[in-house]
C-alpha cells in the first residue's frame, strides 16, 4: 500500500506541476499530508526519472516544468 500512496502522490505531484499549482514545499506537505523533507524526496526521485526540467518559480509560487517557467 505504501508504494501505491507514492505512486499516487508522484501522478498527483506532475499534475500540480503541469497546472503551476504547487505552492510551496510547506503548501504540498501539507496538500499531501506529509513532512517537508518527504515533498522533498518526491520532487529530487522524479527530478531524476523525469526528462523534462522541473523548477521553483518565485513568481508564480509553484514548481513548474523550466519550459513553462514565465520570466521575471
């Protein structure tokens, strides 16, 4: 079940991503019920498996993917 919860927490993450609606790290802790350090490990495990770039906008308070990313 575990594995299931991450599965289901990564799809829900690129989803939030694609939209730019992440928030902050502390906003998707507590999106997902989880630490800060957990949103982290999430973030760096599909950092890595995925091709696209994935970046934290100041501007619009979100992760989102580098091509999407709007200049300040």
């Amino acid at each position: 079940m575990a594995g299931l919860k991450y599965y289901e927490r990564t799809m829900r993450l690129l989803e939030l991503i694609e939209k730019g609606k992440t928030g902050s790290p502390k906003d998707l802790a507590r999106k997902f019920g989880v630490t800060e350090r957990t949103v982290y490990n999430i973030l760096d495990s599909v950092k890595l498996g995925f091709e696209r770039k994935i970046v934290y906008s100041e501007r619009d308070r979100s992760y989102v993917f580098e091509d999407r990313a709007t200049v300040n």
